[in-house]
C-alpha cells in the first residue's frame, strides 16, 4: 500500500497507479478511525474498480465544537492496518496544510438547502465543510468512484449535490457516487467511530436506537407521522439518550413524508452522555 503525506507524494502515487493499474479508480474518503462499516466501503471498491484510494483526514472544517474535534478518535497504525488488510492501494493521510494550504481559496458551493435542516441545524456549518474537503480530495485524487456509506444518509445527500455542482456548474468530469449500506452490529447498533468512545454501559444505551427502529417498524404502520415520532422519541429517552432529532423523511430527499409517499426514512440524533450518535433507517410501513 503506497503512503502519502504530502500532496506531492500524493500525485507521484497516483501516476504510479495510473501506470501499473489503469485510470480508472475509486476513493474512498474517511476521518480514520475505521472500522467494518468502512470495510464495506473498501470491499465494494475493492471489487468495482482497478485501483482504491482511502483518504483518513479529521476535517476541522465540519467540526462546529472544538472539543468533538479534539476528542474525534484517531489510531493511525490500526486504521492502516485495516486499509491494508482490505486491499487499498494507496492512503493519503495529510496534516491540514496539505489540504487546506495558505493560498488556497475554498470553493463557493450552493447545497440548494441540504446542508439546513435535522444534521445541519444542530452542527451549523457541517456541511458545508463535508461539501468543502470533499470537493478539494476529488480535485487531488481524480477518481471514476466515490464510495459513501449510506449510515450518514443526509451528508450522501450533500455529496451528490456536490457531484452535480462539480460537473453541471464548473464542467469537472464527476466520479459516480456508489452508496453502500450501513453496517450494523449483531444488536442492530450501527458502527460508527464514535462507537469507540463508549464505555460498555453507554454502548448498551446506545443500542436502544436498533431497539426504537424495531419498534417503529412493527407498530408505525396504524399511527400518524407526528404520533409515531412523538412515541419513538419517549422510547429513545426511556433508553437514556438525549435526543436531538427524529424526522421522517421521504426516502432519497429530506421532504417530510405522509402516507403513500413509500417507505419512510427515519433519521435520528442524539447524546449518549458527551458523546453524539446518529443513524437512519428504512421503515416498510408505507
Ligand atoms: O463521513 C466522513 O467520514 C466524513 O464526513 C468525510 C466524508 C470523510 C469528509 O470529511
């Protein structure tokens, strides 16, 4: 696996893979701390396409609070072992300079309003620095794929927003975005590096999210949206947690969702003593 640090590092990787590889190649961007849920992501890039690039840079830009950045979790010689294991062919883990360097002018990017509302409300300015750092990765890793994990359903939102702006508005051949499902552990918790700053009580806690989404799924199909909201929520706080958000959404937007629109999306944040979760589910109550 090759490594680069530095953006002159990176493009010597690239030409070499270009060469013994072919053009064709898929990213995937993460902020470390990997776990399987990323090693979804590599093994459906692994099999799509000639070459894979990981990318592992904790983002100042999307974080809003100093100290979830500071507590972000990072174990460098872990993640890459788990990159390798997977069969990534290059890792680009830069320090903020390389990416954001002093001459470098952020891009002005019109999310058409994905970025406000449920994840964007309660962390301002969060996708606009995930719409940011994804922006600038494509322009140094040009890449066929771009690989997302579907756990972070409104930030695969963004991002194809993003796609699109890239291609329609400034004329820059976009990759596809490839989403990939989340995964989950045998309780239904979704992983998440955040995950690791759990202690097992709180990981227990946490697990009343899986144990919410079963009960939604097998009593939301005789309630109105407002009152299904309203009774999941008394359950997650029943479960411990402090909630933020539950929303239902019509799947694949962030419209609100009435009967007959299909399945429903449910998307949800919430605190598990200092540490924030969010997940999102499919429901089959239409
Ligand atoms: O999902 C993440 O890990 C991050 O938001 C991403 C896409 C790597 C951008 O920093």
């Amino acid at each position: 696996m090759l490594v680069a640090r530095s953006v002159e590092e990176l493009r010597e990787a690239l030409a070499s893979l270009d060469s013994s590889k072919g053009k064709e190649g898929g990213l995937v961007p993460t902020m470390g701390a990997l776990h399987e849920g990323h090693g979804a992501l590599m093994r459906v890039a692994r099999q799509s396409t000639a070459w894979v690039a990981a990318t592992i840079f904790v983002n100042p830009l999307q974080f809003n609070r100093l100290d979830d950045l500071a507590r972000y979790p990072r174990r460098e010689e872990e993640d890459f072992r788990l990159l390798q294991e997977h069969g990534v062919d290059l890792v680009f883990a830069p320090n903020p300079e390389a990416v954001f360097p002093h001459d470098w002018a952020a891009p002005d990017l019109d999310l058409n309003g994905l970025d406000l509302p449920w994840e964007g409300a309660f962390r301002p300015g969060h996708f606009k620095g995930v719409a940011t750092v994804v922006s600038r990765l494509l322009d140094l890793i040009p890449c066929t794929y771009l690989y997302m994990g579907l756990k972070d359903y409104q930030q695969c939102l963004v991002v194809e927003r993003l796609l699109h702006l890239r291609k329609a508005m400034l004329g820059l051949p976009g990759p596809a975005m490839v989403q990939v499902p989340t995964v989950r552990d045998a309780d239904g918790l979704a992983l998440s590096s955040r995950n690791l700053l759990l202690v097992p009580d709180q990981l227990a806690r946490a697990k009343g999210i899986a144990r919410t989404w079963s009960w939604m799924k097998a009593h939301g199909q005789g309630l109105e949206p407002e009152v299904l909201i309203e009774r999941a929520l008394e359950r997650l706080t029943a479960e411990g947690l402090r909630n933020e958000y539950l929303a239902l959404v019509r799947d694949g937007s962030l419209d609100p969702w009435k009967r007959g629109d299909g399945a429903p999306r449910a998307l949800y944040a919430g605190w598990l003593d200092e540490v924030r979760l969010i997940d999102n589910e499919s429901l089959p109550i239409p």
